[in-house]
C-alpha cells in the first residue's frame, strides 16, 4: 500500500517534479506528502479502513512491519522495551 500511495503522488504531480524552481511550495508539499506515506498509509483519511485488523495494519507498513518483528523477537528473550512516539 506504501509503494502504492508513493507512486501515486508522483505521478500525480508530475508537471510540479520538472518544474521545481517555478513551486518551491508545492514541492514541499510533495515531500509532507510522502513523509506521511513513509510514517503510515494509513495516515490519509481516505485510507482509513474501519475495522482492520493489527495484522492488516502491520502488512501495510514497512515501519510496522520491522517494528512488529523487533518487538516480537524482544519479547521472546524477556527484553523491556519503551516506545516514545
């Protein structure tokens, strides 16, 4: 879904992406854009999904995904762990 939403954001702001010099704003834009993509999918309102369960949410993001495996593998050997969001 990641690799989905990025894509789409650049195709869709093609004309911007070759002409950056002419809309520094619209390419900050842009970056905010991706950044929310890199954080979570999820992060856009029309991609909220009612009722998804965890193992859907993890799939969907590279982030959740190493963060799943870290945390399970943390848990497994008896480690503590804080998270600071």
């Amino acid at each position: 879904m990641q690799q989905q939403y990025s894509k789409f954001i650049l195709e869709l702001n093609q004309s911007v992406l070759k002409y950056t010099t002419s809309e520094p704003q619209k390419l900050q834009n842009i970056i905010t854009q991706l950044k929310k993509v890199c954080n979570h999918p999820f992060m856009f309102r029309d991609a909220m999904i009612e009722k998804m369960s965890l193992e859907e949410i993890v799939e969907n993001s590279g982030k959740m995904q190493v963060l799943d495996a870290l945390l399970t593998k943390f848990k497994a050997e008896g480690h503590k762990v804080l998270i600071y969001t």
